[in-house]
C-alpha cells in the first residue's frame, strides 16, 4: 500500500508503540536502547512521569488561548531560563528552526533600531545546520538543502569553523552578526574550540556585531552544562534552543540580551502556537528536572563513562571506533565503516543511533540514562564492532 505521507523521509522499516526510560519498544514487543532520543529530543527519556502527568494536568485544564493574553506559563518558564543564562528575555516558538528564525530576525531588526538598516548579513559556518525553512537553509549554506527550492534567501556569508582570518575577512559594512553552533551536530558532532568563540566574542565587540549562537541540539543540558556556550566563558547576544526544551513536546526558545532584544516591540514576530499553556507546562517540567541539584553532574558522569569505554575500544582497535568527538552527552564516533552499516548493525543489536555528517554515527541519549544502559551500549557497540570488521 502506498503511503498518503509526502516522502520527505527516508525512514527505517521499523515503529514503535511505545517508550519507558532510555528504552523503546516496538509492535512485537522488542525492546530498543535509544541512544538518539528523537535526536536529541526526549533528554528525559520516554515516558518520564513527571513530564508525563505535567503535560496531562495542563492538557485537561487548559491547552490554548494564543499570545493576546497573558500565560502564566510563560511567564515562569522565560523567568526560569533567564536567571539560568546569559539572558534578559525570551521568545517562545515551536520548534529549533522557528528559534533561529527569530533569532536572524533580531539580529537584523537590532541594527534597524540603531539607525543601520544596510547591516543585515550574517557569518555562518561550513558544515552548520539550522533548519529547514527558506531562511534557515541559506544560513546552512549547504548544496544538499538548497538544491531545487529557487533563489536563496540573501544575506548568509560561509567560513570555515575555527578560522578567526576568515571570520574577519568576511566582515564588510552590511555584517550584523556572526552565528555558530557551539557543537555541530548534524555536521559530525565537531565541538568548536572554546578559544574559537573567545575570538569570536573580542571580534564582535571590535565591530559592533552580535554573537548569536545555535543551541537547538546542544542545549538544555545536553553537554553537562545548561547551555553549551558557558563552558567557554563566552556571553552571546542570541541564543536559539530547541529539542530538549519540549522533552519531547513541540518547543523552541530564541534567547535574548536586553540589548539585542531592543529593535523586537510588539508587532515585529509572533508565533500562534508558541508558548501556549501546554507546551509552557512541558518546558517547565524539563526544568523542574535539568536544574534540579546533582543532575547536570549525573550527565557529565554518564558522559565521561561511554567516552572511556568508547576510548578503550578505540585503543584495542578491535572495533568501528576510529575517532571519539563531542561534549557530554552529544557524544559520536566517526567510523571505519559507513555510518550507515554501523547504525543498521547496531539497530538489529537493539541499540539506536543516529548518522551524521564525516562519517560519523552520533550517540545522544537521555540525560537520565543510568550506568547499566551505558555499559549494555558499549558492549552492543563493540559487539558491532567485532562483526564489521572482519
């Protein structure tokens, strides 16, 4: 039977009827370790009762009423990720790709308030991945996702990740920003250099840009740090986050100075569905959990015990492992083998990973993901390993 769906995807022969923790099941009852987490999704895993019996108290008392009223919701949820960041206020969307459309929007809007409406190009970065929309695909620059949708938007200039020359030359009279993902995740889990955004922070300042950075994958928690950006020291103007704000439920967020917010009044971007209650009540729910004492240590454990035993594989070059990259728990390891053969093979083990750019299979569970669930990866991962390889 053909599908009515628009094939956009190319999708596994494989679904699910339901999740419980980092676990997936499928109709037949098989049970899957998800080390994807709906990439980078369901940070708290699937099922979480706290996030579960938030999103249905809210369901059963009140979902909608638009952004003409007030949202209590809201409210807390941007009071909560401001006195946790670098931020003074908060745009609420639905989805990392709306996130980073209004964060371009600010940052063109910012240099109109200022009396400089020629400054509206941004640099962006080779290998980046913002989105899908008109907008968000000129910003990625990449042939793949342009190709066939006509004209790109103007006003995106590409350089190479970690190149401070390159950045620099390509600042002219029309620049308004620079924007960066602080882990690429689409394109290979490529940690940028803390020094790199310290660059980029000094260079900005010199030229009256803002620094916005793309969070949508690296955010809320995701690296053992709140935002991945603060294990550099560095204070943006604009964050974009996305993914595991929601837990799973639809949600973005475009952070915002006092200062890079000044050109966003009333009528300038809006959103229907953007913080509307229940989506308020999944994100606040993700907090609740995220900020709670001890969490953000328990992500940097899980994490430094798959990279070890990821890195002890590595060494015994007995296994796929070739090169161990990332920060935390956004954690990939480029392959021998085509990444595509690896995360089948692993798939069949009853472990699920997701491919990337350079060859790269990525491994983002949930943040809750425990020591046992870690190890069993690991063991699926050089099981795998053991078989590609001869």
């Amino acid at each position: 039977m053909t599908s009515a769906i628009l094939p956009t995807y190319a999708r596994g022969e494989i679904s699910f009827e339901r999740g419980e923790g980092p676990y997936l099941f499928d109709a037949a009852g098989t049970r899957y370790l998800d080390f994807g987490s709906g990439i980078a999704v369901a940070c708290l895993g699937h099922g979480h009762p706290h996030l579960a019996d938030a999103i249905a108290r809210q369901a059963r008392t009140l979902m909608h009423v638009s952004n003409l009223y007030t949202i209590p919701g809201q409210e807390r949820l941007a009071e909560r990720l401001t006195a946790n960041s670098f931020a003074d206020f908060v745009f609420f969307c639905n989805s990392g790709a709306e996130a980073n459309e209004a964060l371009i929007k600010s940052a063109r809007r910012y240099h109109f308030a200022h009396g400089r409406p020629e400054r509206y190009r941004i640099i962006t970065f080779e290998n980046a991945f913002h989105g899908r929309t008109l907008a968000t695909i000129a910003a990625t620059g990449q042939q793949k996702v342009l190709e066939g949708f006509g004209p790109k938007v103007e006003g995106f200039d590409h350089v190479p990740v970690g190149d401070i020359d390159a950045v620099r030359a390509a600042i002219t009279d029309e620049t308004a920003a620079v924007l960066i993902e602080p882990v690429q995740g689409e394109g290979g889990i490529i940690v940028v250099p803390d020094e790199f955004l310290r660059e980029l922070r000094a260079l900005c300042d010199q030229h009256g840009l803002l620094l916005c950075m793309d969070e949508v994958q690296s955010g809320i928690g995701r690296t053992g740090r709140f935002l991945a950006h603060e294990w550099s020291g560095v204070r943006p103007d604009i964050v974009s986050l996305g993914k595991g704000i929601g837990g799973g439920f639809p949600l973005g967020a475009c952070l915002l100075t006092e200062a890079a917010a000044v050109g966003m009044v009333a009528g300038t971007h809006g959103s229907t569905y953007g913080g509307n209650p229940l989506a308020m009540a999944a994100g606040n729910a993700v907090l609740d959990v995220v900020l709670a004492d001890g969490f953000l240590d328990h992500v940097t454990m899980m994490a430094d015990r798959l990279r070890d035993g990821l890195e002890a594989q590595r060494q015994r070059n007995v296994t796929i492992v070739e090169e161990i990259r990332g920060r935390g728990l956004m954690l990939g390891f480029k392959s021998r083998v085509t990444n595509a053969d690896v995360t089948a093979a692993l798939r069949d083990k009853g472990l699920l990973a997701i491919p990337a750019g350079d060859n790269v299979v990525r491994l983002l569970p949930p943040l809750t993901v425990e020591d046992e669930h870690v190890d069993a990866a690991l063991d699926i991962i050089e099981q795998v390993g053991g078989e590609l390889s001869t």
